[in-house]
C-alpha cells in the first residue's frame, strides 16, 4: 500500500512511528502488508477499531486497537469555513501520543506491542482518515455529525 495520501492518514502514522521502534519497524514494515486484499472489514467504534489481517502465508488474523476515548479529547465540528483551521487543530489533539495507552491484540506469536499485522490495520485506519478525517472523532467517542 503506498504511503497514506492526505495529511490526516500520514499524522496517525506519525503519531503511531513517534512511539518508538516497537511501533515505527512494524509500520514500516506492513506498508505492503496492507495492500489491497489484505486488511478486510474493517471496523471502527469507540475506542475500538478492528479488522482481519491476511498475512504472506494466507492466514487470517482478528487484530483489535484499543484506544482511550472520552469527551476530554473533545473536537466539535465546524460551522462556518473560517472554523476550518481551529476544527484541524482540534482534532490533531486526538490522535494518539507516545504516553496514552494504545493496545494492539492479534493472536500471531510475536510478543510484540505492535505486530505487522497490527501494523497492517493502522495503515489500513490511516487509510480511512484519508477519505473522512471524522472517522478519529468516532474512533474516540465522540460524535461525528456537524454541528449547526
């Protein structure tokens, strides 16, 4: 998969790579991994998201993200385009930070915080942001819709 195509795609893969090397190897490593074909249905909820990971080998991988959520994360929407920047600056606050918990569940053997098949599904939510940077807002509980 090339690398994420808006700035809110490649600011969730930055945020994940500023954790470290247990977090950048993996999501440098899983680029290809989440090619077309190999991340499916994934699933986004609060705190949550998910996604089946099909590896080199042909496995099937059920990898889980935990993320804090809450209304202290809050970023309402904008109403008028003036609001535009403010709205953007708001909702870089909720993308992850190197000190917040975020935990990644895939039964594969690595012990690892962050597998390449964990790996494959931050690429593949990069890749979401990419088409609606509202999908963070629902990632982290917080409703969607615009506001008036």
């Amino acid at each position: 998969m090339p690398r994420s195509g808006s700035v809110w795609g490649a600011r969730w893969i930055a945020a994940l790579e500023a954790r470290g090397p247990d977090f950048s190897r993996p999501i440098a490593r899983a680029r290809a991994l989440s090619g077309a074909g190999h991340v499916a249905e994934l699933t986004i909820a609060p705190g949550l998201a998910t996604g089946r990971v099909m590896d080199r080998r042909g496995l099937k991988r059920e990898v889980r993200m935990e993320i804090e959520q809450g209304e202290h994360l809050a970023a309402p929407a904008p109403v008028h385009s003036a609001q535009v920047e403010a709205f953007a600056a708001r909702l870089e606050r909720l993308l992850p930070t190197t000190d917040e918990r975020l935990m990644f569940r895939c039964p594969c053997a690595s012990g690892r915080p962050l597998c390449r098949h964990g790996a494959a599904l931050s690429h593949a939510l990069a890749a979401a942001l990419d088409s609606d940077p509202t999908v963070l807002l629902e990632l982290r509980g917080l409703p969607r819709a615009m506001s008036s």
